[in-house]
C-alpha cells in the first residue's frame, strides 16, 4: 500500500509525458494541435503565475503584461536582427525571458510595498500601463498597428508542431522550476510569507527578497511563454498580448486546480482551455466564453474553494488512512489562527 | 558583559507615549522577567528591540553592536529570536514544515541548496522531542490545540540557535501543568546557554523563573532587581493597584 503511494505518483507523470510528447503523432489533425498548443501555453502561465500568488498569495492580475512584454521582445528582436522564419525566432525565447524578469525587477520592487489588495491593484494598473505604451510608442512598438514577424514555410499539416513542442518545453521548464521551489527553503519561506508574513520576518525570512524573487520567476517564465505566443501568431497587437483576459485565466486555472499545489494549475489549464476554445470555436467570436468564465468562477468559490487538487487529495488520504488523522483532518486554514493582518502587536 | 544593552529608547503612537526612555541591560546567560500592568509598554518594547516598529529615540545594541534600524529578520539572523504574545505559527504548514522555516543568516547559496535539508530535518526533530510534540511534526499547524501552539512556536524559534529569545507571554491561555513544562524547557535551554527575556503576568511563573526582573508602568522603568525584593517594593504595588 505504501509503495503503492510513492510509485502511483510516478507512474502516472510518465504517462502523462509520455502522452504529451507523442500528441502530434497520436492526434495529427492541425485544429487539434492547436488546441494543445493553447491549452500547453496556459498550463505553462497558470503554473508560472502560481509561484507568485499561489506560494506567496500575492495576487497579480497584471501578468498579462508580462505576457506582452515576452511578446514584444520576440516581435522586436525577430525584425531588429533580421532573424528569417524557421526555428531562429525560437532562439530569442529565453532573452524574451531575460528582458522580461528584468523589467519585473523594479515593477515588483515598487508593487511589493504594499500588501494585499493594494497590490492587486497595483498589478493591474501596471498591465494598462504597459498596454498604454506600447500603442503609444509608435517608434518602437508599431503602435495600435502592431508588429508582424515572419511566417515560417511550413506544411499546413506539419506548421502547429514545432509551436506545441515549444510550448510543452516551456511548461515543463516551468513545473520543474516550481517543483523545485516547492520543496527549497526558498519555498517554504514563500509558503511562510502566504501564512502570515510578519512573522515569517520575525523568524528570519527575507520576505522581501524571497518576494521579489518569486515574483521576478514567475515574470520571466511568462514573459518567454509571451514569446513563443507572439511567433505562433506572427502578428503583436497591444490589446491582444497585453489582453486583462490572459491574466484573468491564469488566476482563474490555478483557483479551480488548487492554488499554491504543483499539479493544481496544470490540471485547471487542461480543464478550463479545451473548453474555452471549444465555446470559441463554436458560438464564433462572441465573448460567450466570459459566460462560462464567470461560471467556472463561481463554481469554485462555492464548491471548491480551496480547488480541486487538494479537495481530492484530502478525500484520498481520508480513504487511505480510513478517516484517522492526518493532514487531511485539519480544520480548513484560517480561521483557527488569531488575527495574522498586519498589525505587529500584540 | 551584557548581551543587549536598551539606552534610554522611546516611542510614541500618538498621543499615547508607549516606551518612555526607558533603558535595560540584559546580562548573558539570565533570564530576566519584564513586568508591569496592561498597557505598560511591554510588547512594544519586544517590537523595538526586534525592528518590528521604528524607535523614536535612543539606542539598541546586541554583542556591542547597534541593532537600531535593522529589519525584523535581519535582527534574528544577528541572534535575537522572539515569540508573540498570542502564539503565531504557519497554520497551513505541517509542524515540522513550520520548524524548517527558520532562516539563520540570509544567504541565497544556502537558501537554494538541499544538501543540509536531512540535517536540519533531524534538528527539528529533536527539538520537536526536547518540547514534547514530536508526535504532531506531520500535523497542520492550524489543527494543534492552543498550548502545542505555544510550544511549536517556542520550539521553532530555537532553530536558528539564537543566544537571546524573548518570550511575550508565554504561560498566558496555557493550564497549570503545561505551565510548569514550559518553565522547565526555559530553563533547560537556559542551561544549555540561551539567554531570556519574559514578559509574563503570572506572578508564580514569574517569580520562580527568573532571576532579576524589570517593571515597567506608563512606559517607564519604575523598579528592578531581585523578585523577591520586587515583590515587596511598595513602588510596584502602587503601579499595579494604581493602574
Ligand atoms: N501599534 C500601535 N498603535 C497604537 N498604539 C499602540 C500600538 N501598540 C501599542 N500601543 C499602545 O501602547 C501602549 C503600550 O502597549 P503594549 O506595549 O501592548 O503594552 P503591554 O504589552 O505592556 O500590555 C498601550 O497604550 C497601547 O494601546
Ligand atoms: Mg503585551
């Protein structure tokens, strides 16, 4: 029963990437690959976005802007260097992530003095910010008329892969790098500040350090995923990277899968995108979906507060140990806990 | 030689002057008791001593070393841990998770690393044993009862091995008998080298506990020395009844 557990983990994540990596060649019809790129794409964003809110629980819904900028840096870069189509544009990926964390630096320096709600505000004020420059540097940027990259001569049946492959690497880069936070110090810290960040600090926790940190990761990673988005649809909009919607969905995903879990977000990208583009598609360019968002939305809040992954996980152990203690007998946090705020004393 | 030395420190919220220059001298090894009626000003001078509030004057220094303006988790990396006067734990990580939160001295090489982990699991093990609750390490720290709080909280603090802890209450809301366990791990831990500063309500703990003690009232620095010449300081019962 024991090995069962340890092994039942492994088991699955090596079928799951066994299935990931051989998708193109088990399901080759284009519309459905790219679906999987889409649906790859948010996996890798929602898992990003996690390390900042879901470990730290700083709220950002301004990664979109992040988005952007990753977006931004592949348009420019690609024209600027003269980079033809093909598998070169792809090469300027991690410098879309360079450049983003770079920019993230004093974003998150200024957005993290303050807590809680203001610093949900101050995210998205950044992200309309972003937005408003890049329609207005018309020099740099292109403007409103936004900027086209090459489009590379691939076959129809054969044009979505290379995007999807690119996409799962991404993504698994980004599970990787979560994981590993997950189980560092760094980590634990990031969890401490989530739980009550005056006292993390009063037991030696950098929170300021570890939250720039976090939030510089979780940019990055974002900012690269932008990237490889701006190539696969060759053409850079304001209003379609730097879209308050892409941002929303990142939230959303890692709510409904388990915030601040590892699997949590992969399996909310995995339910919540397929869906989305299957509504698209269907019901035509009608924000029909934001429909279904707000109910995925409410669902959670209602239901399944906490999200799916540690719902599930509470009901497993349950059966597992038959109902005795464990993890899974702990009351739901919070409210146990006298006042954590952020008043010092007493 | 004293391990922390409080010159003439000060702070004001307000109209309400909580700290009135008011100085200590913590001698290494002690455990000194901070007394006085509600209201006193004994939290608030934790909060100074531990960068959690700005001073508005005077000096701190910890080992000869000014420790004024520093940030709270600075101040422990320096040696000085603390707990809150209503115990303050992670509730959503396990009680051994809550235990390996402790950060010693920042560094980020250290921090990124996983090599000392298996070492620092065992310390934390041990130490959640040296406090009796070795049996919750794998328990949620929001499902412990209050007084397994208070010792996890105690017990957490000790990891980064600090040389001074300072306690705000740490028998308040615990019963009789865990009472007595708490006194006897400061005590052991005292042996062992640490040095305490408590603030504490309750007489008896106080009293046979500590070795010299400080009253505060409105502030200020009113009396000290032995208990038992405390006790029987007609300046502290006036303090206390007049409060
Ligand atoms: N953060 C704060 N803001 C305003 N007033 C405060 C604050 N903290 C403490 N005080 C006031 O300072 C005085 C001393 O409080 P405190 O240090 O908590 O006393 P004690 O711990 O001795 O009971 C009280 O009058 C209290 O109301
Ligand atoms: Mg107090």
């Amino acid at each position: 029963m024991n090995a069962a557990r340890r092994f039942a983990p492994r088991v699955a994540l090596l079928l799951v990437a066994i299935v990931a990596i051989l998708l193109p060649v088990l399901e080759p019809n284009p519309a459905s690959i790219n679906v999987a790129v889409f649906t790859m794409m948010y996996v890798g964003l929602a898992s990003a976005w996690n390390i900042m809110g879901g470990y730290t629980g700083y709220i950002s819904l301004g990664h979109a802007g992040f988005f952007g900028l990753g977006a931004y840096t592949l348009g420019l870069g690609v024209a600027h260097l003269g980079i033809g189509p093909g598998y070169g544009p792809f090469a300027l990926v991690p410098l879309a992530g360079l450049l983003t964390g770079l920019f993230a630096l004093p974003i998150g320096w200024i957005a993290l003095r303050t807590r809680a709600a203001t610093f949900v505000i101050v995210t998205i004020a950044v992200m309309f910010m972003l937005q408003l420059a890049a329609m207005n540097l018309i020099g740099l940027t292109g403007g409103t008329g936004g900027l086209s990259l090459p489009v590379p001569r691939w076959s129809g049946d054969f044009y979505n892969t290379p995007f999807y492959y690119a996409m799962l690497i991404l993504a698994s880069l980004t599970i990787a790098v979560s994981w590993w936070i997950r189980r560092s110090k760094f980590g634990l810290g990031l969890l401490a500040i989530r739980d009550d960040e005056d006292k993390a600090m009063a037991v030696g926790v950098p929170t300021r350090q570890f939250k720039l940190a976090a939030f510089v990761i979780s940019a990055a990673l974002v900012g690269m995923i932008g990237g490889v988005y701006a190539y696969y649809v060759t053409y850079v909009y304001p209003e379609f990277v730097i879209d308050p919607l892409t941002g929303i969905s990142m939230v959303l995903m890692a709510f409904l899968g388990g915030l601040g879990t590892l699997t949590g977000p992969v399996l909310g990208a995995l339910l919540v995108e397929p869906a989305q583009l299957s509504l698209a598609y269907n019901f035509g360019a009608s924000r029909l979906y934001l429909v279904f968002y707000s109910g995925v939305f409410l669902v959670v809040i209602l239901l399944l507060p906490r999200g799916i992954v540690p719902s599930v996980r509470d009901l497993t152990i349950g059966w597992w140990t038959r109902g005795g203690p464990g993890r899974a007998a702990g009351p739901s946090p919070g409210p146990s806990t006298p006042a954590p705020g952020n008043v010092v004393a007493p | 030689m004293s391990l922390l030395e409080v010159e003439r420190l000060s702070k004001r919220f307000g109209g309400v002057v909580a700290v009135d220059d008011c100085s200590l001298s913590i001698p290494k090894g002690s455990i000194i008791g901070l007394i006085g009626p509600n209201g006193s000003g004994k939290t608030t001078v934790f909060n100074l001593i531990t960068g959690f509030i700005p001073r508005d004057a005077g000096d701190m220094r910890f080992k000869s070393r000014s420790i004024a303006g520093l940030g709270p988790d600075r101040i422990y990396g320096l040696g000085i841990g603390r707990t809150f006067q209503l115990a303050r734990i992670f509730p959503r990580l396990t009680a051994l998770e809550n235990m390996l939160v402790p950060v010693r001295r920042a560094g980020m090489g250290g921090l990124l690393a996983r090599a000392q982990w298996g070492h620092e699991k065992t310390r934390a093990m041990a130490m959640l044993e040296f406090m009796d609750i070795g049996s919750v390490a794998s328990m949620l720290g929001g499902a412990l009862s209050y007084g397994q709080r208070k010792l996890l909280e105690l017990a957490a603090v000790m990891m980064a091995e600090p040389e001074l802890v300072l306690l705000d209450e740490p028998a308040g809301g615990v019963n009789p008998a865990l009472l007595e366990r708490i006194a006897d791990h400061i005590r052991r831990l005292n042996a062992g080298g640490v040095t305490f500063l408590v603030v504490e309500h309750n007489m008896g703990f106080v009293m046979n506990l500590c070795t010299e003690l400080v009253v505060l009232a409105q502030g200020r620095v009113i009396a000290g020395g032995k208990p038992e010449d405390v006790r029987a300081n007609p300046v502290v019962l006036d303090a206390y009844l007049g409060a």
